[in-house]
C-alpha cells in the first residue's frame, strides 16, 4: 500500500508538471469565458440595455420588424432574455449579430466587436492553445490530454492527501489553513486545502470536458444511462448533436445567460470550435 502510494505520488506530481502549462491556460480562459454574458452584457449597455414597456411583440412580429429593416439579412437566430429591460439578440449570419427593441422591434445596434474577437481568442486558446492550420489537430490533442490530466490530479490528490486516520486532528490540516514555521510547509498546507475543497468542482468540470473532447467518453455516458449512441458524421455533425434545416427559432433563456436555439448553424457572428 505504501509503494502504491508513492506511485501514485510522483505520478500525480508529473502529470501536474507535464501538464501544467495548458492546464492553467484552459483554467484561465475558461473563468473568462464563463463570464462572457455578464462582460459582454457591461459593454454593450448602451444598447444592450431597454426601458420596459407593457408588452413584448411576438416573436414573429419581432422577426418581421427586423426582416423589414434589412431585408436582405439572412436571419439565423433570435435569442430573448426574462429579463424585461434586455433587448433581443439576432443573428444575421455573415452579418453577425444585432441587438433588438423587443417592445418596438428597432435595431439597437451590434455588439462591440474588440470584446467578440477578444472572446474568439479566449475560445481558441481553449480549445486548440491557439493552434491554427495543420496544427489545430494537435491543439485539440493536447488540451484534450491536459484535461484528462487535469481529471487525473483531482482524483488522486484526494486519495493522497486523505488522512490514514479518521479523527480531526488529521482532518485539520486538510480542510483548513493553519500558521506554519516555514514557507515549505505554509505551501504544502495551502496546496492541501486549496486543493480538497475545488477537488468536487474540479472532478465535475474536468468530466464533463472529457465528453466533450473524446467521443469514447461521450459514448460511455450514452452506455451507463442506457441511451443508445447516436450515429456520427452524418448531417447532424458529431454525436448527432445538430439539427436539421429550417426557419429561425426561438428560446428564452434565464438571468445566467443566453440560451440559442439554432434553426441553421449561423455561418457568422458565432464562435468555432
């Protein structure tokens, strides 16, 4: 059991090594991403931002207003938020997007464009390390891997840092900071708490982003939930996630954030993975 351990130590210390780099670059744009409605959102007030009034139009009173506004906009999406005093958003497809009166049906404006390509570059250093060309393939393979890594140094770090015996005097240590002598053991003390209570969010996080970038691990949650697997490279895209061809659809989404129901993939004013 010792030497087990021990394995699993250093095992755990170079995949924290090896996969270091990556691992706090997908950390950091990932925390930005996450923030991008409420960032983007702060940006755009201006325009992002309505006064309230008695009632909304329908959603296909809304899309007329815009259709009548830019008639040649080829119109991919509408995305409408609970919130009262939020406008609408509407794709354009190769013309981006646009912000919406939802009360009267005027075009507000577009989005800042500096804070849509800085997120297209967080997006790009997420999923590929920024790679393009031939090596976006490698990109993909290496975040891929230092996610699994990350997933990795989540799970065993609780199995190594978890106290041989089961008392709080053990426990203390763990799952608080504490005042040490020396910098050593004032990291190492950091390195355990810190470590212990983002072990549960890590794990989750890290999971999921498995299924996102391996199709086996895709294909093991269809397995364990006794979904049958969806066929690939058919129209529908990877894991028969898209949809099929037709008139712009609508979603609500909540305060979080936008929910987009897609009718056609937009071929603008989106992000690519």
């Amino acid at each position: 059991m010792k030497a087990f351990r021990s394995l699993l130590f250093w095992t755990h210390l170079t995949a924290g090594l090896v996969g270091g780099v990556v691992i706090l670059i997908m950390s950091f744009t990932g925390a930005v991403l996450a923030l991008r409605p409420q960032i983007q959102n702060w940006v755009d007030r201006e325009i992002r931002y309505v006064e309230p009034q008695a009632t909304r139009l329908a959603p296909s009173a809304l899309l007329a207003a815009v259709k009548s506004a830019r008639p040649d906009a080829n119109i991919q999406q509408v995305s409408l938020e609970h919130d009262a005093d939020v406008a609408a958003a509407v794709n354009l497809g190769r013309d981006g997007n646009v912000y919406v009166d939802p009360y009267t049906g005027a075009i507000l404006g577009r989005p800042s464009q500096a804070t849509s390509g800085f997120f297209q570059s967080m997006t790009a250093w997420h999923r590929t390390v920024n790679a393009t060309g031939d090596w976006r393939a490698t990109g993909r393979a290496w975040t891929g891997a230092s996610n699994l890594a990350f997933l990795f140094l989540g799970l065993t770090g609780l199995y190594i840092w978890w106290p041989k015996q089961m008392t709080m005097r053990h426990f203390r240590p763990i799952l608080w900071f504490k005042g040490n002598n020396t910098a050593k053991a004032r990291d190492f003390n950091w390195h355990n708490v810190i470590g212990f209570w983002c072990a549960i969010p890590i794990v989750i996080m890290t999971a999921s982003g498995a299924v996102i970038s391996y199709s086996w691990a895709s294909d093991l949650v269809y397995t364990l939930t006794g979904t049958p697997i969806p066929q690939r490279g058919g129209p529908g895209g990877e894991g028969g996630r898209g949809g099929g061809r037709g008139g712009p659809q609508v979603a609500r989404a909540g305060n979080g954030g936008e929910n987009q129901a897609r009718g056609e993939q937009p071929r603008g004013g989106g992000e690519r993975g």
